[in-house]
C-alpha cells in the first residue's frame, strides 16, 4: 500500500512510474517491430499510425487510472495488466514477420 502522507498527487506520480515504464516499453518495441516490418514490405494498416499517439493515448490512460484507482496492490496489477496491452502491437507484428500470422484483412 502507498501511503499518500497528505500528498496524494506526488503518490500517485510514483505510482505511476512503473505502469508508465511498462506502457513506453511496449509502445517503442510495438514501434521496432513496425519499423522492422515495414523495411521487409509490409504495409501499415493504420493509416495515421504514430508513436507518439500511442504513447499519449497509453501513457493517458495510465495517468488516469494511477489518479483514480485506489492505491492497492490489486488495483495496481489491473493497472499494470492494462498497460501491457502496449505490447499487443509488438506480438501482432512479431507473429506477421514469423510467417506465423497473415495480419490483418482489411
């Protein structure tokens, strides 16, 4: 348990400093393996993919949920399961380069 000590919001910036590692690792490996992909001839499907985006949008999203969500070890690994969704992006891409997924058909 974090204790706030009448500083809830230097707490929570604490907090926030590991689901925020885990969200940028994910979005700059899902930026390599783009990156990899597209020097191979692959095409992006999102049309207006950025890494910037992706990280506000993450990052954001954590910000939000580590000011909000009570600061229990329960609630801190739901945090930390949704920031590993910036990871889906370097898996998609990882499985696609393999051979092993054809990506997606749109």
């Amino acid at each position: 348990m974090i204790r706030t000590n009448g500083h809830g919001f230097v707490s929570s910036i604490f907090y926030f400093k590991e689901i925020f590692i885990v969200s940028i690792a994910g979005v700059i490996l899902d930026f390599f393996t783009t990156v990899v992909g597209l020097s191979q001839g692959y095409v992006e499907t999102h049309a207006n993919y950025s890494l910037f985006n992706a990280f506000v949008i993450f990052a954001g999203a954590n910000l939000i949920l580590s000011l909000t969500l009570p600061k229990s070890k329960n609630w801190k690994i739901g945090a930390l399961f949704i920031s590993s969704w910036s990871f889906l992006g370097a898996i998609n891409n990882t499985l696609v380069i393999m051979g092993l997924f054809s990506g997606l058909i749109i």
